[in-house]
C-alpha cells in the first residue's frame, strides 16, 4: 500500500516525530544535543516555522510546531536533518543513514490537544524512567515554560499565554498542568496519530481541514457503508 503524503498546513499546530534508525542513539554526548537544538532554532527562524515544545530523546525527538507557509515545516526538518548526520557522522566516525526513514507528523487541534500535546511531550522523560520530575530534565521544553531557562528556539503558543497574567502565574500553571499529567486516552490518542499521520481533533476541526486538502486526513471506515433500511 503506497505511504500517504504527509499533510501540512500553514497556521495549524503540527505534531512531530523523528526516529533513529533501529532506534539507536542519535545522540552521544550533550555537545550533540546542543548542536541539534541549535540547528533547529536557526532553521525555524529561516523557513519561518514556530516552535511551542520540544523533548530529545535519547533515540527519538518530538516538536510542535506551527508552520507559517506550505513547505516551512518539510524544508526545516530536510535542513536541520542532512546537517545533523553529516555532524553526526563525523564525530562518530560512521557513514549511511541516521534516521529510521522520514519524519513522522500529524495537525492538532489547538483547544483541545495543544497543551495536551505540550504536556505529553515534556513527561516523556517521565515516561521513559529517565527522570521522576520534568524538571530535571534539561533536553525538553519544560524548562523554559517554568521559568528555569530562557530557550531562544521556543515560540509560546497564546493557549500558554492565556494560562496567566504574569509569568509567574503562567509558569505555576503550566507546572501543575505537567503534573497533573494527561490521561491515557489522550497519551494513545496523541502517540497513535502522529505515527498514522491523522489528524487529532473533533469532527468538526477534520471536516474543516478536509476541505482545505485533497488528502485524507483521517482513517477511512472500514467496511461498506451502512444501508438505510426501507421503510
């Protein structure tokens, strides 16, 4: 079955993905972490695409982002990637590829998944033992949002503007919104679409975003339509 092309609109939060081949490390020491974050925010900058979150993973990193134009999205994770293996290489002394094939991602509709989605993507240190709270992991976006860092690469959303009236307040808010944590429904339901490429909202954000592409931007029904019954 042929791979759906990926969608990307301007203006709309994506969610995305990208994996190490086989799952192997992508990353050796912090220098490494540093450049690729680095890499990102000069490449954001150029293509114009929003940066609201991100976590990097030992063998996978997520962002979400906005795109401001069609092609900003792929011509920044195209840029960033070929810059980051050949310095990956290099350092490693290895050749070939490093990532587990194309970038994974999927639109989020911005009231009801994105500041899901930016929770989801600052517990996943959590989630994967690395660290008991989010704060103390220094490769995430939790650390900008809670008043820790100062991250040049990040772009708040307004969802995060609108958490307070002071950066205190805002910082205190997104902080026991990390900790409340997201439920598992919504962990499935954000992990599944951007590895399927659906779109993540109500009935209402896919049919809106239906008409704006010729792609399809959620899971067929399987099976034959449903028949009317004759009265």
């Amino acid at each position: 079955m042929a791979r759906l092309p990926r969608l990307t609109l301007p203006g709309v939060p994506h969610h995305v993905i990208q994996r190490g081949n086989n799952r192997q490390p992508i990353f050796a020491c912090a220098a490494d972490h540093t450049l690729l974050l680095g890499l990102l925010a000069d490449n954001a900058k150029k293509f114009d695409v929003l940066v609201h979150a991100y976590v990097l993973m030992d063998n996978h990193f997520h962002l979400l982002v906005t795109p401001q134009t069609q092609d900003g999205l792929p011509q920044m994770m195209q840029a960033v990637g070929r810059s980051y293996v050949r310095y990956f290489n290099d350092n490693q002394g290895r050749s070939g590829t490093l990532w587990e094939g194309r970038y994974k991602s999927t639109l989020v509709q911005t009231e009801r998944y994105l500041l899901a989605c930016m929770a989801y993507i600052d517990l996943n240190p959590v989630r994967a033992g690395l660290v008991v709270d989010p704060r103390d992991y220094p490769w995430s976006s939790y650390g900008h949002y809670t008043g820790v860092r100062n991250d040049k690469l990040l772009t708040p959303h307004p969802l995060w503007w609108a958490l307070g009236n002071t950066p205190f307040a805002r910082e205190v808010a997104y902080a026991d919104l990390v900790h409340t944590g997201i439920t598992l429904e919504q962990q499935q339901r954000l992990t599944q679409s951007v590895l399927r490429g659906w779109a993540l909202g109500d009935a209402d954000f896919v049919a809106d975003l239906q008409k704006r592409t010729e792609r399809r931007v959620s899971k067929a029904v399987a099976g034959r339509p449903v028949s009317t019954p004759k009265p």
